[in-house]
C-alpha cells in the first residue's frame, strides 16, 4: 500500500506571524487540524463554523496546547447564502488583511434535502456557500498578495461509488431526476475543482493563486451519513486503514501545502491529491499536482458555464 504524501517540514516549520487565514469547518476533522497548524505557526486564523459554541471550545484546546497564533470564531453556516453575506460583514469588522482562504467545510452523501435558498443540500453547501465566500473575500485577497485560494474537493469527483462526476446543469438541484446522494456529492465535488479552475483563469495576474485538493480518506465524521461512526472509528478501523483510510493530521497535508509550497504558484488552478480511488490506478498514489482521470475536470467550457450559472444562484451580478 502506498505511503500518504507529506507536507516538507521546513513548510510547517515557517513563520506565520503577520499572516491572516481563514478555514471553513475548522471545529473539526481536519479543518480543525489546518487550524491548529496554522496557529503553531503564528499566523491569525479565523476559524469559520457553524456553532460558534464548538469553534470556541475547539480554539481554547489549541491555545491552551501551545499554539502562538490568534484564533478568532465567526459563525457561518454554507446552507445559507444570507449567513455568508453576514460572516463577510464580520470578517470586514475584524480590519485583519486576508492572505488565504481554505474552503474546507463539507457534507457527504446526505439524505435528500435543500438549503436555506431551495439549493440541493450538497451542490449548495460545498459549492455554492463556498462559491459566494469566495467572492466575497476576493477584494481582500487580492489587495494582500500575493493569496491562495484552497478548495477542498475529493478524489469522488473522479467516480463516486460508480457515479461520474460530471455537472448537470439541466438539473443541478434534483427537481426533476430522481436523488442520488453520491450522484450529488460527485457533482459538488466535480464543482469545487471546475470553481478553483476557473478562479486562476480569471484572476491570472493578480497574485492570488486558486487550486483544488483531495485530502484523502480520513477518518472524520463526514461519514456520518453512510455508517455509524463507530463502526469507522473503533469497529473497522484496522481494516479501513488497510484499505488506505488515513488519519485527520494525514489528510491535512495536501491542504497544508497547497496553502503554503511556494512552487504552488507555477500550478495556478491544479488539483493536488493525498492517495485517492480514481479510475486509472496509477492515480490511486496521488500527487502534487495531479491530473485529473476526469474528462469533466478539464472542460474549460463547462467551468466558465458553471461560473455563470453559480454567480447567478447567489444572487451577484
């Protein structure tokens, strides 16, 4: 079995301080660990989540284990544009420069359901809220680069559980086809790469770099969906780690240096992947960068259609 990629040491041992990032999802798995490694380093985090109670308990464990950096909690929840808008409102309060965004929350396989706005639960939450966050906090990155821009999308962007991924922009929101939960996580996965994608195209110049990563299969709870947690965590954990399940502090590694590699720079709009399951084994090792074995992930067209079609959803003109 493969060894998971990591990040150089050197990366995780530079300075930080002066640098301000913000990580979506960062009260758990490994947002939770981008986070803390992020602090150890000394820079400023802002670390985005849902119920600020968790965010806050979660930054006072860091702290309290010796992180340097400052770690601020703003309540945001990606299943509603309106909370979004309110969370950008918030950052701008904080007169903090943005050096890098980390677009890491995410849900998996989730029984049918609907955003806040009437978005199917996945493609709205992991692609759109991250779509308007981003576009939000452009002006500030650009005026602070050079910046990156991470999305974290998933080797199921390639197939998964035998769905292509590939984007339906007949039915994005499953009004008319019948629900599948991998079918809409593969789409909003696919969305996350196709959204990095199109960001280096149009910010080419600027010295804002935008990419995509897989971080792997790690033991979150974003599995919640599928099996009890623990059945992954205690039950099959010895056979799913043989299978290639990989730990949280693992999985952040593609994260980590996508955030912080400087030669990143020279692959503006890649996708970097830990071990993953692709249709092509030669993919499963991963790589830093990696191409996509999806014909879908270098479909230009497609990526500035769903520029389009997004801008339009959330509502900016």
């Amino acid at each position: 079995m493969a060894k998971p990629l990591l990040c150089p040491p050197h990366l995780l041992s530079t300075n930080l301080s002066g640098k301000t990032f913000i990580v979506t999802g960062g009260n758990s798995g490994i947002g939770l660990v981008t986070v803390e490694q992020l602090a150890r380093q000394g820079a400023r985090v802002i670390l985005a989540c849902r119920r600020p109670s968790e965010g806050e308990r979660a930054a006072a464990d860091i702290k309290q284990r010796g992180a340097a950096g400052k770690i601020d909690v703003l309540e945001l929840d990606l299943a509603d544009l309106e909370s979004v808008r309110r969370f950008s409102a918030a950052f701008e309060k904080l007169q903090t420069p943005l050096h890098g965004l980390v677009n890491n929350a995410g849900v998996m396989n989730t029984p049918f359901g609907r955003t806040k706005q009437g978005f199917e639960t996945q493609f709205g939450t992991n692609h759109l809220g991250h779509y308007l966050l981003t576009e939000l906090l452009l002006p500030h990155l650009q005026k602070n680069s050079p910046a990156r821009i991470v999305n974290l999308s998933s080797c199921f962007h390639d197939k998964a559980m035998g769905r292509e991924g590939r984007i339906d922009f007949d039915d994005l929101n499953f009004e008319r086809k019948k629900y599948d939960g991998w079918v809409a996580y593969g789409q909003s996965k696919l969305a996350n790469l196709l959204h990095a994608k199109h960001l280096a195209k149009r910010l080419s110049g600027s010295g804002v770099t935008a990419v995509s990563v897989h971080p792997g299969w790690v033991r979150t709870n974003l599995i919640r969906q599928s099996m009890p947690l623990w059945f992954q965590d205690i039950l099959l954990k010895p056979i799913f780690r043989l299978a290639g399940m990989i730990e949280p502090w693992e999985g952040t590694q593609s994260t980590l240096y996508a955030l912080l590699a400087p030669e990143v720079e020279k692959h503006n709009g890649a996708y970097f992947s830990q071990l993953g399951l692709y249709r092509e084994k030669e993919a499963t090792k991963g790589g830093w960068p990696l191409r996509s074995p999806n014909p879908h992930a270098h479909d230009d067209a497609a990526a500035e259609r769903l520029d389009a079609v997004s801008r339009n959803l959330v509502g900016l003109k």
